[in-house]
C-alpha cells in the first residue's frame, strides 16, 4: 500500500502545487492504483474465461481537491505529459462525442467521470464541484501493464472519497467500482476490454495473485512468495519498448473473431447452451471446423486451450512445480504467437532467448499483445546474466534496449489521504 512519504506520492503533492499555485499538502485527497502483470490467462478476459493476474509495484498516485458549487470544472495535469493541462466542464462529459477522444489519456478521466456522475443523477449537487487533481505514475505506457486502468481505479477511489463528503453515494464493491471503469474505457477509449485489468489494480492483495472468473467476476487468492525468498523463483517484467496501442484495429478484430466463432459454434451445438468460448471444449471446436475459417479456429482454439492452461497453473503453483509451471508458460507465448497472432518479431527474439537461458523455468509475452512486455519466471541469482542476454539479442535485432525490473504481488488500490 502507498504511504504519504512514498516518492510518488510526494511528486504528486509537489505537481499539484506548482500546477495550480497552492501550498495546500495535508487537505489533499490522495488515491492510488496499481498496474499489473498477467501471470497466465490472455485474451480470455472478454471471452468469460480464466485469468491469473497480480497488481505490481507499480502505480499511478492522484493527489487532488473538490469544492463546490463553482465553476463546474475538472483540471487534469499528467506527468506523463510535462505542462499538459486538460480543462473542461463536468457536465461536458455527456455532451461530446466519446470517440474523439480516443487515444488521448483526458478519455480515461472523463469516462470515469461519467459512470459516477450517471451513478449520482439524481444528486444534482453530484455536478457543482470544481475538481483539481495532478496525476503521476511509474508505469510505464503503451507496454501492457494496464497503465490505463491504474488511472481510471486511481481516479475513480479519488472521486469517492470526495463525494461521499456531501452526497448519498452508494457503497460500492470492489468488483461494482471495477465494472465502472471497464465501462468508461469500453465507451470512452472505444477498447473491448475485459474486466480483468480494473478488478486486479482495485482489488489486489500483498503476495497473491487472483485467479479470476471474468463470468461471474469472482476471484479466489492465490498465494505467491514475496522476492525476498530467495530459494523460489522470481517474476522479472521485460518491457520490450516496442510500444503498443490498445485502440489499434488488431485488438477489435480479435474479439470480434471470437464472437464469430462463438456465433458459429452457437449454431453447431444448438442443443447446448454456449454464450463464449469458455463453453467450448476443443473436441467440440474440431467438430465444428469445416463450418470457420481457419483464422477463426485458430483464434477459438487459443482462447479455450489458454483456459485449460490458466486453470492448470493453479494446481502447479499449489505443488510449486515451477518447471512444469514454466513450460506452461511458454506454450502460451507460442499458441498467443501462432494462433492468436499477437506477439512480433521482437518480442519472439525475447522470449526464445529467455527460454533458452539458464535459470529460467518460462517466459511469454503478456499483456494484449503488438508489443509491450514479456514476464520471465526465473531463479534470482540467474537475473543478471538473463537481463544481459536479453540487452544482446535486442541490439542483435535492431529492436529498442529493453527494460527489466523484479516485481512481487503487491497491494491493490486505496486511499493515501483523505483530505477535507
């Protein structure tokens, strides 16, 4: 959990003093959200599957203020975007055209904003408030650790904590605060994305990861080892610095194969009851392949091995098999890169090389794909001699230098400071 004398925290206070010209410190309002990283389980999110994720060390940190009634505006400053200031209406959010927003970091914040607003409707007062918030993060951007969602958590425990002050507002859950923010970036940044990426930043747990049911939306706790343990294996997040857009046609087209698949297999198995692709096993899938293109199937057949897997790796991590547990792995990195045609040359180069180095159990691309990170399960001591392989083989193949970093299982998002 961030704490008020945490760097980041204190860069935010520091932002949001010299961005909107106050000393103000202690009556701040502070909420931070963690990123994350997907041990196993991709691309099953939207298709009602399995998935193993952990927040990380990661975070974005919002310091802020809210009065009113005022002039019924929120001012955003970004870190990511040195003097980009975003000013405009609240009310404004319901009046444009989500779509062109899309791309920019401002839709995150105001789709959020939306959900809590329509949350609150018939709370008039739910729109005086003149909102000033500055945000900073480590997470780094374009590379598949859901820096998207940290913001849109980070802002959403921000908003409730300044409007329980002086509205009736609802007691939300963690997974009713997460399905809002899928919301927002579904209608705001136009990205089908599953649930997964907001339920683990909001509801992570310190040394476990979550295995969720992206069906029902719950989640039971996986116990992983803090790095301090030497004698198990550690996670090491390769970002690939080949960045990545979410919003980019590739990822749309992926869920909309799945839904044809789905659709064809609806009417293969009339009998059955069949909404995703997690109720396919793959005998049916093979029956069923003269009726699909062979994209489409190989698209289907990812999404429900990827399930198996994912369920598997539960069991393994129980016996800490990390061998077996690695092998799994990969075979997901391989079946991401040939049936679901997610991964590139880069981030093969990266992966084979970590496979192929000593110390390692596994290693596969996580995150949506088309660049982005690699998560590598190794032994501690075999680190160094990993990341300078991995530096190699990146100039090797004229791909930007990597960037590498150890991370636990760390604490999901909270409020650092409840200011007036």
């Amino acid at each position: 959990m961030e704490n008020q004398n945490s760097g980041l925290v204190k860069e935010a206070i520091a932002l949001y003093q010299s961005s909107f010209n106050s000393a103000e410190s202690k009556n701040l309002t502070i909420s931070s959200a963690p990123g994350r990283i997907n041990l196993i389980g991709e691309h099953t999110d939207y298709n009602d599957g399995f998935v193993l994720p952990f927040a990380i060390g990661k975070k974005t940190v919002i310091a802020g203020t809210a009065s009113g009634p005022n002039e019924m505006k929120t001012c955003i400053v970004s870190s990511q975007n040195p003097g980009e200031m975003v000013s405009f209406p609240i009310s404004s959010v319901f009046d444009e055209d989500p779509g062109k927003l899309s791309g920019h970091w401002s839709c995150y914040i105001k789709g959020v904003l939306a959900a809590y607003l329509t949350l609150l409707s018939d709370n008039l007062r739910a729109n005086d408030w003149n909102v000033k918030i500055a945000i900073v993060s480590d997470i780094p951007i374009g590379c598949g650790l859901s820096s998207s969602a940290a913001l849109e958590i980070a802002f959403a425990y921000f908003l409730e904590a300044v409007y329980k002050k002086s509205c009736s507002f609802p007691q939300l859950s963690t997974t009713q605060r997460a399905l809002l923010c899928q919301r927002a970036e579904r209608d705001y940044c136009r990205v089908p994305c599953g649930i997964m990426d907001q339920l683990i930043s909001s509801c992570g747990v310190r040394h476990h990861g979550l295995l969720i049911d992206c069906r029902s939306q719950e989640f039971s706790l996986v116990p992983l080892y803090p790095l301090s343990e030497c004698q198990n294996p550690v996670v090491m997040v390769v970002n690939s610095n080949i960045s990545h857009k979410l919003g980019t046609s590739e990822y749309s087209e992926r869920v909309a194969q799945c839904r044809t698949a789905t659709e064809i297999l609806q009417r293969s198995y009339a009998c059955k009851k069949i909404s995703h692709l997690r109720d396919i096993t793959l005998d049916e899938l093979k029956v069923a392949r003269p009726h699909m293109s062979l994209v489409v199937f190989r698209r289907a057949r990812h999404v429900i091995a990827e399930n198996a897997r994912t369920l598997l790796a539960l069991d393994l991590i129980k016996q800490n098999a990390w061998k077996e547990l690695g092998s799994l792995m990969y075979s997901s990195h391989v079946s991401l890169r040939d049936d679901f045609q997610v991964s590139t040359m880069g981030i093969d180069a990266l992966v084979e090389a970590a496979q192929a180095s000593p110390g390692v159990y596994g290693a596969r691309m996580t995150g949506a794909g088309f660049g982005g990170c690699i998560i590598v399960l190794l032994q501690l001591d075999h680190v160094p001699n990993v990341m300078e392989r991995l530096a190699i083989v990146a100039q090797e193949t004229s791909q930007p230098q990597p960037t590498c970093f150890l991370t636990g299982a760390e604490q999901g998002a909270s409020i650092v400071q409840d200011g007036k």
